[in-house]
C-alpha cells in the first residue's frame, strides 16, 4: 500500500491502484472471516498476520519493480503484470491462514 500512496502524486490514475488495492484488502478480510475456522481469535490473528506478510513482499517486490531507479519506472500497459501480485499473494496468504487455523481447530 505504500508504494501505491507514494505513487498518487508520480502515476497518472494511480488512484486506480490504490482503490484496487483496498478492494482487494476488503475481499480478502471478508472472505477469509466468513469461514468460521477464521472467526476466532487465534484465527483473526492468523488472517491478519499473512496479510501483513503479503502486504509487505508485495511492497517490496512493487518498489523495487517499479522505483528501481531514483524515479518511477514507466512500463506503460506491462506495468498491470506487477499488479496482479497484490491479488496473487492475498489468495497464498489466505489459503495459508486458513489451513493454519483448520490444523489448529482441530487439534484442540
């Protein structure tokens, strides 16, 4: 989310970003917290801590992808490519928190 703030004021509809960004936070918090294995403490937890975790590689993988050089980096349309990390990792981060919580619900 970082690199997308920062990107408000150098990237033209960067705004875009930062909405897809949010979108994409949104649907992962209510998918994942509509399954009840996610619905407890331990299991926000979890759900919050790999979002956390892709939020950060995604950042890092996007400032360097796009920030490389002192400046931001014009890729014109292949630019949507590096995007499509955010949504990549959120499902990985998801099906990690989920399988987490289930193994942990069930050896209770």
């Amino acid at each position: 989310m970082i690199t997308a703030i920062v990107s408000i004021g150098q990237v033209y509809d960067a705004e875009y970003w930062l909405a897809g960004w949010l979108l994409c936070a949104a649907l992962y918090f209510v998918f994942l917290l509509i399954q009840e294995v996610n619905r407890t403490r331990t299991g926000a937890v979890h759900v919050l801590v790999w979002f956390l975790i892709s939020e950060a590689l995604t950042d890092l993988i996007w400032a360097v992808i796009y920030y490389g050089n002192p400046g931001y980096i014009n890729y014109g349309i292949a630019a949507v490519y590096g995007l499509l990390l955010w949504p990549v990792l959120l499902l990985a981060a998801g099906a990690i928190a989920s399988a987490q919580n289930r193994n942990s619900h069930h050896s209770i």
